[in-house]
C-alpha cells in the first residue's frame, strides 16, 4: 500500500522549538519505520520544515496518490491538521483519511464528530495499529473488517464507533529504529547550544514511553499510559552510535517525559556512554525526587549538559493537592545546588493560573524564580488546558469551558486564548485576575533581562479577534509598562 504521513504547514512541536529550527517527528518516523518493514510504500511529507505552502501540499497529495493519507496533530497546531485533512479528501477523495497525535489520540469523538472528511482516529500508540489497518485494507475484508482493529475510532453509517484501547507496546526494543531516511534530516537544523562548545546538531530521541504520575493537566498518562515501558541500555546506545557515525549528530535531547523513572537504567546508560567513549552531549527532563547526587555526578561524566524538571507552582497546597505533584520543594533547592556545583544548566518548569490558585500563593511561585534568576533557567506558562485530561474536566464542572465545548472551533466567546504567545489552546483563568497573570508572566520575563513582547506584536495584531482580545492585551501592555519603569527607577 501506498502510505503518506503529513506534518502541517504550522508544525507540531511548542513555539520554543521552532526558531529556525525544529526536532523531527519521531511519532511518524516510527510509524513509517514499521510500515516500511512490512512492504508499504512510505513518504513523509514534513510540510513545516519543507516550508510547503497550501497548493504545494495539494499538488504532494495528487501526485502521490496514496490509499492512506495520515496527519499528525498536537492541540496547538490542530486546526492547520484539520484543514490538511479536509484538503487530502478534496483532492484524493479515494484515500482513507487518518489522524493520530496527542490532540486527535484525547479528542476523538470530538474530531469526527465535526470533521467529515475524517475518516480514522489512531488513539496513542501507531504503530502497530497502522500495521494492522494497512493489512485489513489489503485483505479482501477492507473497510468492513475496521472494527477488529484496537486502538481507533471511526466512521460508519453516520454513527461514531470507539474499538476497545491497543494495549501499549510492552517491548520497545522491537521497534525498527526511526525512518530517518525518509526525511530531509539535514533540513530540520536542530541544534543545542553546550557551554564551551557553542551550536551543535542535536536529535531528539524517546528512550522510554509512559508516565507513572498523574499530574492534572497532563495527557501524558493517559495517552501513553501510566505503565512505563523503557528501551534497554544497550538498545539506546546503539542508536546514539548510529546517529553519530550516519547523522553526525552531538546532542541527544531524550524526549522521555521522566527520564529518571527507572535511575538504575540512567546509570547503565551513563556506564555505556562512558565505557564507549562515546563524543556526545546530552539533556533530559526528570522528577526531582528521583535523583540523588552520585547518579547526577555520573550523568555530567556521560555528557549531560542541561537538565529540566518541573515545580509546577511554589505553593506546596497547589503543587501537591491541586496539581498532585506529590513533591517537595526542598528537592527542587538540592536539585539547582547539585547542578550550579557541576556546572549543569538547570532548567525548571512553573506554570501560573491553577485551579483555586489564590494571589498570595502564585506569587510563591515567583519568588522563587526571582530568588534563582541568576542560578536557573526559568520556563514558564500559564495554564493550558488539553483535551482528556483531569483538567478539562475540572474546566467545564467550574465552566472555564462550556459543556459543549468543541475543539474544533477556532474562537469561541468567553474562552482564552493567547496564540501569539501561548499556542492557540484555552488557558485556565480561575481566582487571578488577567492583570495578575500579565504580571506574573512579565515579572518571570524580566527577571531574565529579556522581554519578546514586542518581536511577537505583528502575530499578536493579526490574531485579534474579539473585544476581549483587545482588552486583555492592553491590560498586558499597561502592566508591562508599568513594571518596566518600575525597573528602571530602582536602578
């Protein structure tokens, strides 16, 4: 079979991967990996990076003719894959259409429901749920034999149908490395600053998949699963070898939600690394009360360069009760002293805005930031909300989202958005008032001596769509201004 797998002209990774530069898809590169291995014939089309326009993409879609056109989706950038989509049918009514990716695997039903060139959901996992639906339309069955394949939802007789989950993928190692071949690897550009050693080319890679914790506004447990499921030590390294000698790749960028889960495998592949004398540098996110001293002191002898964790919020009341973090901020304090004294960049997440989040006990969470600025890499957000997660659901019970709520809507009155700035996804505002979320953001922003506000004004003024819009951004502009001069004055 002929199969095509799209990435949307808008991308999928968060702005802050995007600024000339970009990590490759590994959700399809796996995918195509697989596919390819069984006898399909694969193209990957990453529209972002080839910087493919709408009538290009139409012409990749006539020309290739594919039974399956695939799109990947992220919540950010879901409606750029809802127009593909709608475009691969109009153009090649005959293939089926497919969507996968964190935003479709939560929002499904949600997707087919007002989507009618949509013609398969693929819920978390692809790969051998492709595998499977490339083999069913092979067989003389074709479509009619959809509902023996987990792990999607479809569309029959105008009627919805949900298959039972695709239970996770227990041995990772049996994955065919991703295709690599099959996109233009040189053109992605993705590159890691390393102190001493400026830009070098990075990739990024999964060496595990799943999440054993359950933080509220994450999809990520339920996506992938709570079951952690890791790659070998000696799986990891072979591939690290290869991208070395084939890609020259310097910088491993473990795109792992918890690298740490398991800190014995850390230790075997830091062994590894060392053992081989292997020229790479690397970086991870991890819990913080996962790690201890001696395992991070053998991380930096293996190569690692920049370690990100998350705190979420300095008020151990909405940390642990709201987000159900269930960690302590002593092991935040010990984490950024290990790091400063073995001259690793520590790099910790904090999100403003959560639910029942009071005044007082945001601004814990800044303090914080501005007692580290000088120590830390700050990352900051305001609260997303994503589709299938606890947060959603607690969005519509205290009506930050209505009931009937679509995500397949770009606007929608009395919902927040900041796509300039925050993706195109409803931010959470609940006790804060905007002018307090505006001054968190831009006291987190000035602690680091830099504001981008102004690089994003073009996209701001073109993505106002409501009085709303226009209030909320001059309320951000006036307390801007104010901090600033407040700034100024104190010097």
């Amino acid at each position: 079979m002929k199969v095509q797998l799209f990435v949307s002209p808008g991308g999928y990774f968060a702005e802050r991967w995007t600024k000339g530069s970009s990590m490759p898809h590994l959700g399809l590169l796996y995918i195509a990996a697989v596919l390819e291995k069984e006898g399909h014939e694969i193209r990957i089309v990453p529209a972002d990076i080839l910087k493919l326009n709408w009538n290009q993409i139409a012409e990749e879609i006539r020309t290739f003719k594919a039974d399956i056109i695939g799109v990947t989706s992220t919540t950010e950038n879901r409606f750029q894959s809802f127009d593909l989509i709608k475009l691969a049918k109009k153009e090649h009514p005959e293939a089926l259409t497919v969507m996968g990716g964190p935003h479709a695997s939560m929002a499904a039903e949600d997707c087919l429901a007002h989507i009618p060139d949509l013609d398969i959901v693929v819920k978390g996992e692809g790969e051998e749920t492709m595998r499977e639906l490339c083999r069913a339309l092979e067989g003389d069955g074709g479509k009619e034999t959809l509902s023996s394949i987990a792990g999607i939802s479809y569309r029959k007789d105008e009627k919805i149908h949900t298959n039972p989950i695709r239970l996770p993928i227990k041995d990772l190692d049996t994955i065919p490395r991703p295709a690599y071949h099959l996109i233009p690897f040189e053109t992605y550009n993705f590159r890691f600053e390393v102190p001493g050693r400026g830009q070098l080319p990075a990739v990024n890679m999964m060496s595990s998949r799943g999440c054993p914790f359950n933080c509220n506004f994450c999809a990520t447990p339920i996506n992938w699963g709570r079951l952690v499921r890791m790659r070998s030590a000696e799986n990891i390294i072979d591939e690290i070898e290869f991208l070395i000698n084939e890609y020259g790749v310097k910088v491993i960028f473990f795109f792992d939600d918890t690298f740490n889960t398991n800190p014995k495998r850390v230790h075997a592949i830091c062994d590894l690394i060392i053992e081989r004398k292997l020229d790479i540098f690397f970086k991870c996110d991890v819990r913080i009360d996962l790690i201890d001293k001696p395992l991070l002191v053998k991380m930096k002898e293996a190569g690692l360069f920049h370690l990100s964790f998350g705190i979420e919020a300095g008020s151990e009341r909405v940390r642990n009760q709201v987000v159900n973090k269930k960690i302590e901020v002593d092991d935040f304090h010990h984490l950024v002293e290990w790091c400063n004294e073995l001259d690793i960049i520590p790099n910790a997440f904090f999100i403003f805005s959560h639910p029942t989040e009071t005044w007082e006990e945001a601004q814990e969470s800044i303090k914080i930031i501005e007692q580290y600025k000088d120590k830390i890499e700050a990352s900051v957000a305001i609260l997303h909300i994503y589709p299938g997660t606890p947060l959603e659901k607690t969005a519509k019970e205290m009506g930050v989202l209505p009931e009937n709520f679509t995500w397949t809507k770009k606007y929608r009155s009395g919902i927040i958005t900041l796509p300039a700035a925050q993706g195109d996804v409803p931010l959470f505002i609940d006790q804060l008032t905007w002018a307090q979320v505006s001054e968190l953001v831009f006291r987190w922003s000035l602690s680091r001596g830099q504001v981008s506000i102004f690089r994003k004004i073009p996209r701001i003024l073109t993505n106002i769509r409501s009085l709303g819009d226009i209030r909320r951004y001059t309320i951000m502009a006036f307390v801007y201004s104010k901090l600033k001069l407040k700034k100024i004055f104190k010097k």
